[in-house]
C-alpha cells in the first residue's frame, strides 16, 4: 500500500495541476505521470485507482504535445459539429477537413450531439491538447464557452452565431436573408396560405430564417397565423418534421405550402403526408439546406442552397487572419425543382 506522503513533501510541492492530482491522490507526481501514461505495472491497483479518482474529481487533462505545443506551433484544429448525422453538417465538415489539410492543418472532429455538457468535454480536452484554435459547427451555450469567451480563445463559430453574444469570428449565410428569400419566392408562385416548420430556436440559423420568413409574409399582408407554425423540442430534424406533418394532416385547412427550416424536416414532413394519404397529393414542401442528398432522394424539393463545398476555404482564411473575428458571409440562392404537390 503506498503511504501518503507529508504535505511538504518535495514531491508534491509545484507541478502546477499535475502536482494538484498528486496531492489528492496521496502520490508522488511521477506516479501520477505513469498513470497517465499507462505505465499502471509500478503502482498497485489500488493506487491507479486512487489517481484515477483523483484526475476524475479534478478534470484534469494533461496536455500531450511538448514543447512544439508550448510555442503554440500546434497543426492541430478542433472541429465540434452539433450533429453530424444530419447531412449538411458532415458536409460543411468535409470541406473543412479538405481545406484545413491542404493548408497543412489537422483537423479533430467531434460530434456535441447539441449536448452542452459534451461540448464542455471535448473543449476541455482540446484545450489540454493544445489546439491551435476551435472551430464551433452549431455551438449551444455552455459554462466552458463563456469561460473561453473571457480569455480569448480563438474561435470559428459556423453556421450558428455565437449563442453567448459578440465574440469570435462568424462563417455563414446570411440566414435572415435566405429566410425573406424564401417568403417571397412563395408569394411570387401565389402560395399564400404557408405552413412554417421550425427546429428549436436556440440556434441562431433557425431564429433568423424564421424571422425572415415571417417578416415577409407579414409585410405582403399574409401574417402567419400562429397555429400554422410548428415545431417541437425534439432535436431530430426527422421527427420534427413528422410529428408536425402529422398535426397539419389533422387541420380542418391544410396549407398550400410547407416551408421547413431544414431538408430533413421536409423529409419528416412528405412521409407523414404519404403514411397517412397515400397516393394523394401532397402538399408544396420547400426546405432549407439544398443537401447533397436532394439530387438522389428529393428531387423535386424545392430549398435554399447553402455552398458547403466553399465553407472550408472561409474557414481557413479565417484561422490565418490572425486572431479570428468579424463575419464571412457566403451567399446562398434558391434552387426550384418540381411543380405543385410535388412529391420528396
């Protein structure tokens, strides 16, 4: 059994968070350093998981990359996307990896799962990693982003805009825009009677496409009425859309038009139509994101392109500008497949 060792024991003494690990787990710092590095054959099990314990208690992370590191020569670039099993999002990540390799970066890619809890986790980790900056695909408010927030990390925020508030720098469309975009490519077609879809409204890109969406309808003297608005708490853009499908099949008056806040909501949407009045026809969708996928699953869905394969090439132009800040707009345009009660 290791004995604890005295408070002032040279062993313990610095070492900074290390040293901290140490004096908790009642080790010396060498054996907290083999622990770490999987050398656990020197120490008793029962030490291993008395350090264990103690990095757990402390969330520590050590860094790993040496001194290159220290001089903040890192090639290292944490990617955090919010989900990458939606299509847009993996899209918008491929391009990132692409550019960032060919600018001699390395890209890590986590998955948040739009989970601030996890998204604290892998900002932690990249930190103890020494990234040389962090790129937030979809980032949600967290206790670790405000603390970055406060001292300066470089940060890319993509697609969503910081939800903290000024800071950092922005790679996106203008979502407000392709939102009034889309309410008047409606109007113009005479679709008068919209249904709106939404995914929740904490991220920016929802909010602001909404508002533009409704801002037109209600400047043209067709408000939304609010029943006709829809969404749900559930992050699945999939189910988002099936449930409200299903809510507007029930409605006394369905809608002419089904605008959705993103293509796999329009997906949710057609199969709920086509579960519940098959060979029927369905109602116009239109959708938000234009994924790669449309061409060969709904090509007669109607949505606003977003240019992912230039995402990677503003995000890296962003990294290299020094301490990254303001806005990199990239612009977005309809893109009309199908005709009335088109299926997706």
């Amino acid at each position: 059994m290791t004995k604890k060792p005295a408070s002032g024991d040279s062993n313990l003494s610095g070492g900074g968070a290390i040293g901290e690990v140490a004096r908790r787990a009642g080790v010396s710092i060498a054996t907290v350093s083999r622990v770490i590095n999987g050398v656990i054959n020197k120490a008793s099990p029962a030490t291993t998981a008395r350090v264990r314990e103690a990095i757990r208690e402390l969330d520590y992370r050590p860094t790993s990359a040496g001194r290159a590191l220290r001089q903040r020569t890192s090639r290292l670039v944490a990617v955090l996307a919010a989900n990458l099993s939606n299509p847009a999002m993996a899209a918008i990540s491929a391009s990132a990896e692409a550019a960032l390799r060919d600018a001699g970066l390395v890209m890590v890619l986590c998955d948040t799962h739009d989970r601030p809890e996890l998204q604290d986790e892998y900002l932690r980790e990249m930190l103890a990693q020494q990234a040389r900056a962090i790129v937030l695909l979809g980032a949600v408010d967290s206790p670790k982003l405000r603390e970055l927030a406060r001292l300066a990390t470089p940060l890319v925020f993509v697609n969503r805009r910081n939800p903290i508030g000024p800071g950092g720098a922005f790679v996106g469309i203008d979502n407000c825009r392709a939102g009034e975009d889309a309410g008047r490519w409606a109007i113009d077609r005479g679709l008068s009677a919209p249904a709106l879809i939404h995914a929740p409204l904490s991220s920016s890109a929802t909010r602001d496409r909404v508002a533009g969406i409704r801002a037109v309808f209600e400047a043209a003297g067709l408000p939304l009425p609010d029943a006709m608005v829809l969404s749900s708490a559930h992050g699945d853009h999939l189910e988002i859309g099936h449930a409200a499908g299903r809510s507007l099949i029930a409605m006394e008056r369905r809608p002419d038009l089904v605008i959705c806040t993103s293509d796999l909501i329009a997906f949710g949407v057609a199969r709920a139509f086509r579960e519940s009045l098959p060979g029927q026809q369905l109602p116009r969708i239109f959708g938000f994101d234009d994924s790669p996928l449309n061409e060969w699953l709904a090509p007669d869905l109607s949505s606003v392109r977003i240019p992912y394969q230039a995402f990677g090439q503003a995000i890296v132009a962003t990294l290299l500008s020094g301490q990254p800040q303001g806005e990199t707009i990239l612009p977005h345009r309809i893109i009309e497949r199908g005709g009335a009660g088109a299926s997706v």
